[in-house]
C-alpha cells in the first residue's frame, strides 16, 4: 500500500499490503503521520487509525465504517460523503473537517472538536455526541435523530432556528447560531435581548436533566 501527498504526489507511507483503492480492513496505521494523503474512496473498514496525523487529508468517499480514530487529527481533512459508520473519533480533532454528506451514523464523538466543521446533510444518527465542541459547526439538513448526549428545540417564538445543546461532564454547552456558551450565558443573553420563553422554558428543562 502506497499513500502519497494530495499536493505533491510524494510517497508519505508505504507497506506490504495492497493497494489503497483495494480492501485494506484492519490495517494498523497507529500514530501514522498521512499529513495531506491522499486516500481518495480508499477503503479503510475497520482499520486501526489511532492518533494518527490526517491533517488536510483527502479521504473523500473514503470507507472508514468502524475504524478506530481515537485521537485522530483530521483537521480540515475533506471527509466528504466518506463512510463513518460505528467508527470510534473519541477526542479526535475534526476542526474544519469537510463532513458535507458524511455517514456518521452510530459513531463514537466523544469530546471529538468539531469546531467549524461542515456537517453539512451528514447522518449523525444514534451518534455518540457527548462532550463534542459544535462550536461554529454547520449542521444544516444533518440527520441527528437518536443522537446521544444532544438535545435540540426550535426557537419558534424567535430565529425559528433550531438550537444543539451539548451534555458535558456536570453542565450543557449550547450551540444557537454564532452562540456557544453555558446555559448561564445563554440565559443572561436571552434576558437581554429577545426574552424568549421557548429559550427560557428549555433552559430550565436543561438544568434539571
């Protein structure tokens, strides 16, 4: 298996196996430093990815279902329309990773960044989401049903934007348009300005979960 520079086509990892484009499951890559491969639709099932650097990567369409990506540092990484089902990204780093059309579906997010990330019609379906940072995060049309760790409500009475909140260790963090913060925070902010009462009443629902 030969990985090379999405740029400059320089060979920065090679082993014995087959071909990227190939079946490569469980594939140890641990600690791997693919800073700017390219693995364009490579298939990566279930491969041990583990604090590996995938910074600026392309994994476009990349099959990654049930790879383990613990720690992983996939900023700006283009994920598009890949393949993430059931994969563990628990504290891995997706800060303005393209996850445009992503399946994400039953994925471990843990305290994974995902600040500015596109998650843009991405299936985060039954994913484990608690502690994640959604900070600045386009989750326009992504499906969130069943999420773990997540609770959403519509500011009907206001934006009519949906509102993600985050549970944390002993507190929830809340996303609502350039907003991220304490429920504290929100709370002073609602009270300054709109007055919400859907925002109100969700935050009092909040604080006794």
């Amino acid at each position: 298996m030969k990985i090379k520079n999405r740029l400059t086509d320089k060979i920065i990892y090679e082993d014995d196996s087959g071909s990227v484009k190939e079946t490569v499951n469980d594939a140890n890559l641990r600690g791997a430093n693919l800073y700017g491969a390219n693995l364009y639709g490579a298939n990566l099932g279930g491969a041990n990815l583990y604090g590996a650097n995938l910074r600026d990567a392309n994994l476009y369409d990349a099959n990654l279902g049930g790879a383990n990506l613990g720690g992983a540092n996939l900023y700006g990484a283009n994920l598009r329309g890949a393949n993430l089902y059931d994969a563990n990204l628990y504290d891995a780093n997706l800060g303005g990773a393209n996850l445009g059309g992503a399946n994400l579906s039953d994925a471990n997010l843990y305290d994974a960044d995902l600040r500015g990330a596109n998650l843009y019609d991405a299936d985060l379906r039954g994913a484990n989401l608690y502690g994640a940072d959604l900070r600045g995060a386009n989750l326009y049309g992504a499906n969130l049903g069943g999420a773990d760790g997540l609770y959403v409500f519509t500011a009907y009475d206001t934006s009519k934007r949906n509102v993600y909140c985050v549970r944390y260790e002993e507190t929830w963090r809340v996303k609502a348009g350039c907003f991220w913060g304490t429920l504290d925070e929100l709370e002073t902010k609602v009270k300054e300005t709109h007055n919400s009462k859907v925002y109100l009443a969700n935050i009092a629902l909040l604080r006794e979960l």
